[in-house]
C-alpha cells in the first residue's frame, strides 16, 4: 500500500480532533533498536522525550512496553496488542491501531493535551505515519545494527520546521533533534 492510499484509507478508520505525532530516535539507516532496545544511550534524548510526552496520551506496541518494563507517569498509556490475556496494570490495552488512536484522541481532548504521541516500535510507526501530523525525530548520527526500523515516509510531504544539534558527552554519537510537519494536502 502507497502512503497515498494509505491516507485515504485513514479517514474510514480514524478522524482525531487532536493531532497525532510520532516521537523516535533513528540512525541514519533509520534503525531504532536491537533485542528490545535502544541502539545507544543519550540521556539528553531521554530528556527530551519526557518533555515532548509529558501529559500527552502515549501510543506503543506491547514490545516497546516491554522495553520500557512500566507505565510512564503523568501520561496516559495505551498498548497495542492482539494478545487478549495481556492486561499489565497502569496501562489501556487496545488490540489495534485505530481504536487506540481514538481513545488517546478522546483522553487529549478532555485533558487538553495537544496532541496524541505514538512512541513506537516500528509496526506501530508504520501503521501509525498516515495519521500523523507532526514528527519528533532524534537523528543519531550512526549506522547502527538492529532489528526494528523507522519506515521511509515521502520528504516532500513534510517540512522540517525545526533543528537543534545535540550536546553529546564524549564517547557518543552526534545527534539532531529535528521537528517536521505535514504539508498540508
């Protein structure tokens, strides 16, 4: 499926009131982790994404979850799973993507979150870009090994309106916190 026809499939499956945004750390080879985790450890991205997430409604899939090993405070978390057992506490499980979106829209709209946060891992973005109006991409600059990616998304549909270097301690990589926004159709 094309982005385009992905886009026009979205609209059938899911219209949110607030707008949905993707947070993701990537090497240049768009890898975003390995066995569960992430690539490299950059406490300044931690940072920044506590601060881009706070009191905005989180979207992941259960493998990120994992990762993550708990909720997040001060934030709703929504699961995705197919698995029907799964019910870990301080979390909404959904078994797919638009019924998440859709909940997360409703909780952003009655807590006036401005927008709704997918957080990965890479299914989840893949399913999840159609719907997204903003991206917040950390550009790790590395080629790393891994097993999940970020997918491939059409620059021209996007416009970077905002990039700031990173401040690396040594030993680590360089990086950009780089903030894009759909054209608008």
């Amino acid at each position: 499926m094309t982005q385009q026809d992905a886009m026009s499939q979205k609209s059938s499956e899911f219209d949110s009131l607030v707008p949905v945004a993707m947070i993701v750390a990537m090497a240049r080879n768009r890898v975003i982790g390995v066995e569960g985790k992430l690539p490299w450890y950059l406490p300044e991205d931690l940072k920044f994404f506590k601060r881009i997430t706070q009191a905005k409604p989180l979207v992941m899939g259960r493998k990120t979850f994992a990762s993550i090993g708990k909720p997040l405070p001060n934030r709703l978390n929504i699961v995705i799973t197919r698995n029907a057992e799964f019910s870990p506490e301080g979390v909404r499980v959904c078994h797919d993507l638009p019924s998440a979106l859709a909940l997360a829209d409703q909780h952003a709209t009655i807590e006036a979150a401005e927008e709704v946060m997918v957080m990965g891992g890479g299914e989840i973005y893949r399913q999840a870009l159609p719907f997204a109006q903003r991206l917040y991409i950390t550009e790790v600059d590395v080629e790393a090994e891994g097993d999940a990616t970020f997918p491939e998304f059409d620059q021209q549909a996007w416009r970077e309106v905002q990039r700031v270097a990173g401040q690396p301690a040594q030993g680590q990589p360089s990086y950009d916190f780089v903030v894009y926004e759909r054209i608008a159709d």
